[in-house]
C-alpha cells in the first residue's frame, strides 16, 4: 500500500483535515462563553508593561482560575484527539508493517514519507528577536538567540511570547532567570498555544565553555604564536602577535629609615581604586607582589626586584591584567623615603580578558585554523570580541571547513555555516551567530578566523575570548540562546526580552503540533514556501 495524502475524499489529510475543523469550532464555541467581564480582568493586567516577575507570580493564581474555568470542552477535545492519533498510527501501519506502533513512530514514518514523496505544507513565520533592556545599567553581556534548529529548519511550533531575563547577580558569569509567559492548562485548552511557560536559568558562556582550546589567545609557547592554532597566512610576529602587558615600576629612593606605604591601583574598566595593606618602607619584592595580589583583577602578577634595600626598584608585571593600566599611585608615610612610578611597557588596549590577538596591519592577511569535533545537527554559539583602532574598515569571515585550505561545510538544509564581520575603528564589538553542521558531515571539522587584508586601511585589530559551546534551548521545539560577557559586570537591574514571533501560518504545522505534540517530540512536517501540495484548506 502506498499512503494517499490528498484526493479530496479520503486521502489521510483529508480525514485529518475534517477531524481538526471540528477540533477547531470546538474551541470557539468554548471561547465564545466567557463572561466579558472575566476577560477585561485577566486583560487588564496583561497591559501592565512594567510588571516585574513577582507580579506576574501574584497574579497566576487568578489567570490560571480563569484558563480552567474555560475549559469544560475537554472532554470532547480529548475523544476527537485519541480518535486522530490512533487513525494516524493505524493509517501508517497498514502501509507498512515495519512503521512501529507508537505514534511517534508513525509521525517519523510519515515525515520521510513526505519527504520521500516531494509532498510539503505551508510553513509558518518565525523569528526570535534579542533586545536589552533601555533602562540597563551600562554592561557588554551580549544576549543572541536563533529560531533555526540543529536541521537548518525553522522551529515553527515555537511559541509566540515575550521571554524575560534577569540578571541575578552583579558578576559578570552569574546566570540569568529565564521567563517565559504564561501556558494553557493543557493541548486540549482552547487558550492554546499561549506561552511556554518556561522558567529557568542562562548561564553566560566562557572561555572556559569553549570547545575550542585557547580560545582566548592567552597561552603563547612560541613567542607571537597562539598555542593550539595553526596560521596559513601571516607571520607570527608580524602579522600577528600577543598582546602586550602592561609593565610598571615603582622605584624607592632617600634610604627610608622607618614608617609605611601603600600602593594605589586603578582599575581600567571600572575605574574603581584599591589600596594595598601597610607596606614596610624596606618590603622586598616577594612582599610588595604578595600585598598586590590581594587586590581585585591582581591575583596573577609578578615583581622583579633590583637595588639595594631599603632603595628597592620594584619591577611589576601586570600578568592577565588586559589593557593600558595607569601607573600606580602611593601613599607615603616613610621616614626619609621617596616613591616614583612610572610605566615602561605601554600594554595594548583591546583585550576582553588577559591577551589577545593582535593584527597590527589590517592590510595584510591573517588566516588561523583550528580543528574541534563537533556533534552533527546541533546548533552551537559561536561568538568574539573585536577591538579596532584607527582608521576605515576591515571585513572578514569566521567559518567551519571540511579541512585546512578545505571547503566551508553547509547545514541539511544547504546553507554555509559561514559567518561575516566588519570591523570599524568603534571600540569593542562582539560579532556572533549559530553553527551547525549536517548529518553527513565526519569530525574533527575545523574553525577558519580569517581576515584577508584587502582594504588599504589603517587599523589595528585585537581578537579576543572566540566561544564556540553548545547552544541552550529553552524548550524542546523552542529557540536556542547564548549569551556572552564582555569587560564590564552585570547590574542586578539589567534585562533582556527574547522576542518570539509566529504566525501560526501552516494550519497543519499548528494543529499537527497540538493533536500529535510535534514541539515535545521535535518533530516537523516538512514544509516549503515554494510548493505546497497540502492546501490549508482542507481543514475546513
């Protein structure tokens, strides 16, 4: 037996088509039996723009009386569902006993089928759209979202809603809260689909989430050339090189008889000062290192000491300190004593977190390589942080190939997981996006970074914290999501909205998606825009 989709009388969609119809008036008829006055109440506050996530917990209690107090069709609803469901399944098996008997194996069977048959349905409208917040207090975390799922498709059963995040906590890692809005009671509710009532966490990714290693160009064992890439253009050194700490030294003079100091150190970023405990007025280096160390962002550095004591040269290193740091300041209770400083190694601006990467002249090309293993259909983050000085503009592409030199690898869909950037003399900029790789695609595959030099411009480039990890979906059937810490730590006050937008469109996606639970199974009929051989219309 071959399954008949459509012949306008009993071909499998047109039985399913009339059994959804009927599903269909169903919920407007249970619809249309709410008091206006019930509805105006839930409404109204709905309308509230600036709700926080505590109000919207207080008044759950009487949106959800109200979602139930409209449900008394599901009984019916139920019948007409077990009725779909088994006549699916039934329909499947007698065209092939191999089919399976579970209905989500008769919904795969009918997927390739399709697929197998060139018979398609109209695809519904997605899209998911990242916003901060207007009123966040000034940070660099970057939130970004895809709709596109791990088979280069659209995820059309998402659900239409406004999610919120959160952050918890002032840090620049801390997880944000994740809400979603309100669901209907149940597939059954003729509120549905509503919100997907999601409530859970976003975790910043790191470096340290990185599949790729260095991924922040912090470790050089061969001076100016980044462990663990491989460069096919530009020489180490002088196309590319790390970026440069800064050096600093703090020179004691007048031989001190007695009394005290304290180093003064100024962050770069937040501009915030700290002090050091009493210094002795003859500390040695490995005490005057020590007492930095405390201080916040200073764990890492190094002294080397020179002279004679109490006339001590303290030499300081700021190892993962990124950025130019003014000279350190003191406060001199010495006896006798004089403090100077001074800054003999200027550090290079442009890092997110210790080094970079620096490409001193955009005009000649850089192109690195790194190969990592990555899962097929599965959708990974990828994200970095760019710092251009000067003077034009310098485009270049981030991609996955098949091998160095290879070939840019596409999704099952076809599309080239390449990503394109354009970098101006703006400061930081995060340039990101999603990759994924197809069914057929063997790992290891490999990660290009490449900057071609063909404007004649005049900028430096810094490359920092490249994140390649996983995605988070927040739902099965949902977006996935990723966000990204950049120099300055979160307020608790910061949010975010994600956006996510659905015209319900494909009549069968929808309702496919509601009898058959498409979204909880990620599941989707195979739909095109192009051409539709199964017309809306026969649910009628």
């Amino acid at each position: 037996m071959t399954l008949t989709y459509t012949d306008g009388v009993d071909g499998l969609f047109d039985i399913l088509g009339k059994y959804l119809f009927a599903r269909n008036t169903l919920d407007t008829e249970r619809a249309a039996t709410v008091a206006a006055e019930v509805l105006d109440a839930v409404d109204q506050y709905r309308a509230k723009a600036d709700a926080t996530l505590d109000m919207d917990a207080a008044m759950e209690g009487v949106a959800q009386a109200e979602l139930s107090w409209r449900s008394g069709g599901s009984t019916f609803a139920s019948a007409l569902k077990t009725a779909i469901n088994n006549f699916l399944t039934e329909e499947v098996r007698a065209d092939s006993e191999n089919a399976g008997t579970s209905v989500v194996e008769a919904l795969e069977y009918l997927i390739d089928a399709m697929i197998s048959d060139g018979y398609y349905v109209t695809p519904s409208v997605v899209s998911v759209t990242p916003a901060a917040d207007a009123g966040n207090v000034a940070n660099d975390l970057v939130v970004k979202a895809t709709i596109i799922d791990g088979k280069g498709r659209d995820s059309e059963n998402a659900y239409a809603e406004v999610i919120r995040l959160e952050a918890t906590a002032r840090s620049k890692t801390s997880p944000l809260s994740v809400l979603g809005e309100r669901a209907a009671p149940s597939a059954q509710s003729e509120a549905w689909p509503a919100g997907s009532a999601i409530s859970s966490t976003l975790t910043p990714l790191t470096i340290a989430d990185s599949l790729l290693t260095n991924s922040g160009f912090d470790d050089f064992t061969v001076a100016d050339m980044p462990d663990d890439w491989a460069a096919t253009a530009g020489v180490p050194g002088t196309a590319f090189r790390a970026t440069l700490y800064t050096v600093q030294t703090v020179i004691m003079s007048g031989t001190p008889t007695a009394g005290t100091y304290h180093l003064k150190y100024t962050d770069n970023v937040t501009g915030l000062v700290y002090v050091t405990t009493p210094l002795a007025y003859d500390a040695n280096s490995a005490t005057v290192q020590a007492a930095l160390r405390l201080l916040p962002g200073l764990s890492a550095i190094t002294i080397v000491e020179s002279g004679s004591g109490p006339n001590y040269t303290h030499t300081v290193t700021l190892t993962e300190v990124p950025g130019q740091v003014a000279a350190l300041t003191s406060i001199n209770n010495t006896v006798s004593g004089s403090i100077a400083h001074a800054v003999t190694v200027v550090g290079d601006t442009g890092a997110i977190t210790d080094r970079g990467l620096l490409i001193p002249d955009s005009d000649v090309q850089v192109t690195l390589y790194q190969n990592v293993t990555l899962t097929n259909e599965t959708v990974y983050a990828f994200g970095f942080w760019m710092y251009a000085s000067g003077a034009g503009t310098v485009n270049g592409t981030v991609s996955l190939v098949d091998g160095i030199g290879g070939t840019i690898l596409q999704d099952d869909e076809g599309v080239n997981q390449t990503l394109s950037w354009s970098s101006s003399a703006a400061n930081w900029t995060h340039y990101d996006g999603f990759f994924r790789v197809a069914k057929t695609v063997t790992s290891p595959v490999y990660l290009r970074f490449d900057s071609p030099g063909a404007e004649i411009e005049a900028l430096v480039l810094v490359v920092d914290d490249l994140i390649l990890a996983p995605a988070q979906r927040l739902y099965t059937g949902g977006p996935y999501v990723a966000a990204y810490p950049g120099r300055l730590v979160n307020a608790i006050e910061n949010k975010w909205t994600l956006t996510v937008a659905n015209d319900y469109a494909g009549l069968w996606q929808k309702d496919f998606d509601r009898e058959f639970d498409m979204k909880g199974n990620d599941l989707l009929l195979p739909s095109v825009t192009t051409t539709t051989l199964i017309n809306n219309n026969l649910i009628s």
